[in-house]
C-alpha cells in the first residue's frame, strides 16, 4: 500500500478514507491476517473476540439455533447471511442477551457472557442495532444520542436532581454526540424528534446511537433493509469506517452485493446451523451455499431487460426444471 | 345571589386540599405513565395505603413525621411488591395487577378481619389521627378571610392544611422538574418510547421502571394523607372511581407535561363543583335528585374522559407534534 493510507485519526478521516479507498489500510490488514485461514466451518481465528461453543436455542421441537463452534476476528467486518428463518436474528439475539439459550457458552474479550442481560453485554462493549429500526420517536436525535452516553452519573436517580454534577459530562458527551452526527450528517436534524426522520436516517441514527457507547464489537441486525441504494452505499461507506477505527462489525444482510462488497469474512447459516465460512470470494463460488441458499441466480437482476427476451427466459426455465430431481432429493437427505 | 354563591364554591375548589391530593397523585402517576409509559391502574390503591399507614401510625402513638415515613414506607414497599414480578414483563400486565392489587388493598381495609386496626368498613374517623398534624400548625386561632374565601386558621378544613397540601405540590413539581430535566429523565422516556433500545444501550431498564414505580407510588402515599386529613378514611372513597378521577385529571392536563397535572386537577374540580352546583340551581325543583345529580356528575366525568383521549389526547398543556409520533 502507498505511504499516505496512514491509520486515520478522526472518525470523519476514515469516513473519507474508506469512501475514497474501500481497501484501507486497516482491510489490507485484516484481509492478510485472514488470508491463512481455512474456510472451514467452526476454524479457529489468528484474534478472535467472539467465540461462541455449542449454543443452542429451541422453540419447542424446533432447533432455531445449533452452532457447535463460531470465531469472529477482531477488527473484521463479518456477514452473517442466509436464507429467511436460518437463525441469524436469532443468534444475534442470544448473543447479545436479549435471548437466553438452552445451552451453551460463548465468551467476549476472553469473559464469558452466558446468563449476562442484555443490558449487561452492551455495557461489556459489544452494542446491538435491531432489524425494525428502534428510534425513540418522542425523543429528539441528540436525546437519542445522549441517551447512550455510557457511566453517566446523571443517569443515577440520587445525583440527577443535582444538575451542578453531572454537567460536565453532559457537555462532554454533547460535543461527542455532535461529532458523530455530524459524521453521519444528522446534524442539522439534531433537534428534530426522531419519530420525524426517514427510515434510512432512522438506521442512520440507530448505526450512531450504538456508536456513543464505544463499542468494541458492533452488531448490526440487517442494516440496509429499506434503505435507498444511494443511502446504502453510503451506509456501507460508515460501516467500513467502523472497522478502519478498529471496531468488529457483525452484521446480517441479505443483499449480497453490500455483503461481497465489504466484508472480510462470510458466515453462512441455514436451518440454525453454520454451513460454511470463509471470506466472500470463496464462499460464494461454494456450489452448495450458491444453489441452495443464495439461488442459482441470485447475480440476475429480475428487472433485468435480458429476461425478457424468450431465449433466456426458456433457457432459465429448462435449467430450473433440470435441476429439480437431483439436488432437491440430497437436500431432503441432508435435512435427516 | 345564588350564582354568586356558586361561583364562590368554584373558586373554593381551586385552592381545596383534596384538589391538591388529587395533584399531587397525578404528579405520582405522570412520574409512571407519563415519563416511563408504565400503566398504573391502581393509584387509588397507593393513596389508601398511604392514608392507612400515616393513620394507624397516629392512632398508636407515632409523630406527624414518623406517620408521614409509615406512609411514604407503605407506598414504596406496595410499589416493590408489584413491581418486582410485573416490569419484566409487558406494560398490560402492571395494569392488570395494579388494578386488582388496589382492590385487594381497599377489601382488606374494609373487611371485619382487621376491623381493631382499620376500623372495617365505616373506616377511621378524621379525629382520631389529625390532632397531631393540627397541632403543628404556627397560625393563631381564628378565621382568614381571603377574598371570598373564609376558612378557620386551625383545625379540619383549615387554611393550615391548604398551606401544607399545596406546600407539598409546589415541592412535587420542582422534585419532578429537576429529575425529568436530567440525564436520569431522559432514560425513563427512552423506555417509554422503546425499552429494547435503552437495554441495547446498555441501560438497566428494570432498575429504571422500579425507581420510577416507588417514587410515583410514594407520590400517591403522601396525596392519600392529604385526602384523608380532611376528612376519615373511607376505604370505599377511595375505590377504582378515584383511580379513574386521576387518570381523568392527568390526561386532562397533559401527560408528560410538568404542570398538566396541577391544572388538570384545579380544572376538573373546579368544572365538577360547577357542573354540580349549576345543576341544582338551574334544573326545575323535582326534575333531578341530588344523589341523581352526583350520578349524572359521575357519569359526565366519564364523558369527558372518553372525549379528551379521542379528541385531545395530548391534554392542555401537551404538545400534539410529540404526540403524532406515538407508533404503539
């Protein structure tokens, strides 16, 4: 890499850098620490912080989630993807304490989180976002950002009536609230409530909530599902500065063109259980994880003109049927 | 002559202590559902409790401050005991057990069961547990007139009880001032708005909404003393209608509002006494009978009730943009 891709120094230089380059410094870095390792289900990482051993979580007979062994690399953008209902929310669910396992134990940093509360793991350091975007509607954006403010002595019921102590945080966690809006540009929207933002600044805001809480692992939960393309490629723009900062991104996606895009490493779930992992180049050439989870055209637009046309359309068609009888039939076997 | 007799008892409404009772119980109850968007159907419940605690702690021999710290124990330790399975679970539920746990309280009191402490059913006479709070009083003996308010100085319904009741509002709206203006506040309406955001925040939530249920609880302890000192502890005057009677001047002041529930309080009073007294002087003689009256009162309350959440849900004082919001 040249001699100007330095390690960015404010959160709006790595923005830019990342925008500018999506192979920063830091993703050169992690990609090489990657490099090495074995795209194997459950393969041990060179620095994980998230390793997780044989969690399972049941819904009466149903196994959502059967995970034997799972590490996440520090400082990665890791993408969790798979068909709907494969466990993923799940997962992070459990993970992050709003769900509680029949078993199992996964540690963070070195310390276990098992029986932690929700509360508990986003105050060890690993901040979740939701699916449906959680903004809180009667608040304005800079209350939803100060609200994340972590030790706030104001937030203790005895001190808050006594504004003279906790005044100094409060401006200190202002200024670093205005800092990452800015970042995200919601600034001029800081005194708006939330409620009367759009969904994609509402994901925008969610994404810089988690952020005033200096998390070491973030998980986002789909977080470009109903936005815009043109917002995506800007989320996706943060979402690497995130990693450039030396952040851990986990994230579930479904649009496998943001998730080839960015992430240094790939984690395929179906039916609860991880079916392959490696880094996105190679897991998508997987033929199982292709046909089965991504679709064997999951590449064609379906507003693709070239559909069409009559040839293509017959030729997709004959493919189709072709395929049924022998991989529906291993499927089936495998699901035994 | 007569409109001017009733315009005086409006105006005596205004300043009454049970009005200040009634505000300083929706203050309570803003502190749960107005910050913290818990249901409390039970406020009634609190303000009993609070009222037998401060009264049966006299009776036996307590001071005025140790019967006020019986009270405010009594409203705290109600407020755990509910809390403590319900807030882990969905807002409905408090509702739910706030609503028969406040019944269970006014059944006991009025059962023969513990009749030596409670008196059972015709309750405890205002007599028997005011003395010391009278005897607190630094007024000289006598009448006050203000305007065209006349009150004695000292005793049952005096202007030295006026004084203290709406003492301890004006303390109430400066204590919930200060805690909802503070990083503190600002947590209790993140779980009003979503209470898994605040936990993915890292925030203790079930700390958050028991500190919010004591406080408001106590509120309601220390306005069940203000009800009763004017009068006795009834436990069926203080049943689910007076639940309903704060809900109705919460929302007719505005929730979430810092002085809504003061003037909620004054107005509802004020328009009930009018409403009521209107009604005897302008219906013909024979028309309506008084207890009709009360009833047709009672009903006109849940009129309005009904058309404040359908027409103006955010009250008075509330501010309809916050209100749009609401995705519940």
């Amino acid at each position: 890499m040249s001699a100007e891709m330095s390690s960015p120094t404010t959160a709006v230089e790595a923005a830019a850098a990342a925008a500018a380059d999506p192979a920063s410094a830091e993703a050169v870095q992690v990609a090489r620490d990657l490099t090495f390792v074995e795209p194997r289900v459950g393969v041990a990482k060179p620095d994980a912080v998230l390793v997780v051993d044989g969690v399972q979580r049941r819904f009466g007979g149903m196994t959502a989630v059967d995970v034997d062994h799972l590490e996440v690399q520090r400082g990665a953008i890791t993408a969790l993807i798979g068909p709907n209902g494969a466990g993923k929310t799940t997962l992070f669910n459990l993970l992050t304490g709003f769900d509680t396992p029949n078993q199992g134990s996964w540690t963070f940093d070195g310390r276990s989180l098992a029986g932690r509360s929700g509360a508990a793991v986003a105050r060890a350091g690993m901040v979740r976002t939701f699916q449906l975007t959680k903004a809180l509607s009667r608040l304005t954006v800079l209350q939803n950002m100060l609200l994340a403010t972590p030790r706030h002595p104001g937030e203790r019921l005895g001190l808050s009536w006594l504004p003279f102590l906790w005044r100094a945080r409060e401006r200190e966690a202002t200024e670093k609230a205005l800092e990452i809006l800015a970042r995200f540009k919601l600034d001029a929207k800081k005194d708006d409530f939330a409620g009367a933002l759009s969904g994609g600044q509402r994901k925008l805001l969610e994404m810089a909530r988690a952020l005033m809480t200096d998390p070491t692992v973030i998980m986002l939960d789909e977080p470009m599902a109903g936005v815009n393309p043109a917002l995506v490629q800007s989320l996706l723009g943060h979402v690497q500065a995130l990693r450039d900062e030396g952040m851990t991104v986990v994230f579930v996606e479904h649009d496998m063109h943001a998730v080839r895009h960015i992430s240094d490493w790939v984690v395929v779930m179906a039916e609860g259980r991880i079916v392959a992992e490696g880094p996105p180049g190679t897991v998508m050439q997987d033929q199982a994880v292709v046909d089965a989870y991504l679709g064997a055209h999951h590449d064609t637009d379906l507003g693709d003109d070239a559909l069409l046309d009559p040839a293509v359309l017959a030729r997709l068609e004959a493919e189709a049927t072709g395929r049924q009888s022998a991989p529906e039939t291993d499927h089936q076997e495998e699901q035994r | 002559m007569e409109w001017s007799r009733i315009l005086t008892q409006v105006l005596g409404e205004l300043v009454a202590p049970t009005t200040a009772a009634y505000a300083l119980a929706a203050i309570g109850l803003n502190l749960h559902f107005g910050y913290t968007g818990l249901l409390n159907m039970g406020q009634a419940g609190f303000m009993l409790l609070g009222a037998y605690g401060f009264a049966i702690a006299s009776m036996h021999g307590a001071s005025v401050v140790v019967a006020l710290l019986v009270a405010i124990a009594c409203g705290a330790v109600f407020a755990a005991v509910l809390g403590i399975p319900t807030l882990k679970l969905r807002g409905d539920y408090l509702a739910i057990v706030t609503i028969s746990a406040a019944e269970i309280i006014r059944m006991v009191g009025r059962s023969t069961m513990f009749d030596d402490w409670t008196g059972g059913s015709s309750g405890l006479r205002g007599d028997q547990y005011t003395a010391g709070f009278q005897a607190l009083s630094p007024l000289p003996d006598g009448r006050t007139t203000i305007g065209p308010l006349t009150y004695l100085n000292n005793g049952f319904d005096s202007w030295w009880l006026r004084l203290v009741a709406w003492g301890v509002v004006a303390l109430a709206v400066v204590f919930v001032l200060l805690v909802t203006r503070s990083p503190w506040g600002r947590v209790l309406k993140g779980i009003r708005e979503d209470e898994d955001a605040v936990r993915a925040l890292g925030k203790n939530v079930f700390a958050y909404k028991m500190q919010a249920l004591v406080l408001g609880g106590v509120m309601g302890a220390l306005a069940g003393v203000l009800y009763t000192l004017p009068r006795s502890v009834q436990p069926d005057g203080m049943g689910r209608s007076m639940t309903f009677f704060v809900w109705t001047v919460l929302l007719l002041g505005g929730a979430a509002t810092l002085f809504g529930p003061v003037l909620g309080s004054m107005l509802f009073f004020a328009l009930y006494m009018l409403l009521r007294a209107g009604m005897r002087v302008a219906l013909p003689d024979g028309f309506v009978s008084a207890t009709q009256i009360e009833q047709i009162g009672g009903m006109l309350v849940g009129v309005t009730l009904m058309a404040l959440v359908i027409f103006r849900p955010q009250g008075i004082l509330g501010n309809r943009k916050e209100l749009a919001f609401d995705v519940r």
